[in-house]
C-alpha cells in the first residue's frame, strides 16, 4: 500500500484501512529481516566453511526455516496489496453488479481454500511433532507452523473480503499497485 492513499471517511472502514496497512508494513518488515537473516547465515556459512574451515551443517536448516516465515509473511502482505497472480480475461466486461458478485464468490472460494490449506498445515504440524531435523533437532512442527501463518492469515483476509464486498477505497489502493 502506498502513502498516497487517502484513508476512507467513516469509522470502519477506516480502521479497516489502517489495520490493512499496519499488516502489510508489519508484514513487509519481518520478510526482509527474515530474508536479510537468510542471506547473512548463508554467507556466513560459507566463509565459516572456505576460509576457516569450520563446518556449520545447522545453518541449511535455519536458512530453510528462516525462508519459510518469510514466504509465509510475504505473501500475507501480497494478498493485502492485491500483488498474487490473477488472470482476468472477462471482469472488465460485466457489469458493475455481476463484478461485484464475481468478487465475493472468489474471496469465498479463496477463504474455503485457505481454511482447507491451514487446517492441512496443522495437521502436518501434529502429525510430524516428533520428527526432528538433524544438525539441531528442531521439531517440523515449526516449519509447518509458518505455512500455517500464511494460510490463515489470508483465510481471515478472504472471509473479510466476502462478507465486506469490493470497497471504493480497497479498488483506488488497487488501481495504484497497478499502476505502480
């Protein structure tokens, strides 16, 4: 979202808006630190291992943690700021009642997907509870723990967007994502 939008006038929607930028800054944020830490444990690892000689064989394993939460907080913010893949071949040409409807049957459908994707992570994530990586012996649950954040964080998103309907507001926030 860009500071150029101008926040909408009645209390709802307006906290809407605000909240709807708070976590997608709060989103942004934790994703380049995630992946900065990423990229810092990699290339500490190989200095460690070329220039030392120091093996660190736990840092695939963070790295790929670490890699992880920062999918699963980016595309949070993503779906927020209207960035995932859509193919559109028809939208433009219903009319404003039927779009509205096209809408809310795709964030219905999206909520019904990500529940289903959630509730898969969680079970992974009871299911593997006592497989364990090697070098650390972290539990897969954590990993599985952040696919989980991902998918419910946009289920509650969709369901909002279903209930909520296509907002004057959320379209101009759109339209300059686009456009940008």
């Amino acid at each position: 979202m860009t500071s150029s939008s101008t926040p909408p006038e009645s209390g709802l929607d307006r906290v809407a808006f605000h909240l709807l930028r708070g976590i997608t800054l709060v989103c942004d944020i934790v994703g380049v630190l995630l992946l900065a830490g990423v990229l810092l444990l990699i290339v500490a690892a190989v200095l460690a291992r070329d220039v030392i000689g120091l093996g660190m064989p736990w840092t695939e394993e963070v790295a790929s943690m670490l890699a992880i939460y920062a999918v699963a907080f980016g595309s949070l913010s993503a779906w927020v700021r209207f960035e995932h893949l859509v193919v559109d071949l028809f939208s433009h040409r219903l009319s404003p009642l039927v779009r509205h409807l096209q809408y809310r049957l795709v964030a219905l459908l999206s909520f019904g997907f990500f529940v289903l994707a959630a509730y898969g992570s969680l079970t992974m994530s009871t299911v593997s509870a006592n497989n364990r990586t090697v070098s650390l012996g972290i539990s897969f649950s954590y990993l599985y723990y952040g696919i989980f954040i991902a998918f419910a964080g946009m289920a509650v998103l969709a369901l909002w967007q279903a209930l909520r309907g296509p907002v004057s507001w959320q379209e101009s926030l759109q339209a300059e994502q686009e456009a940008n």
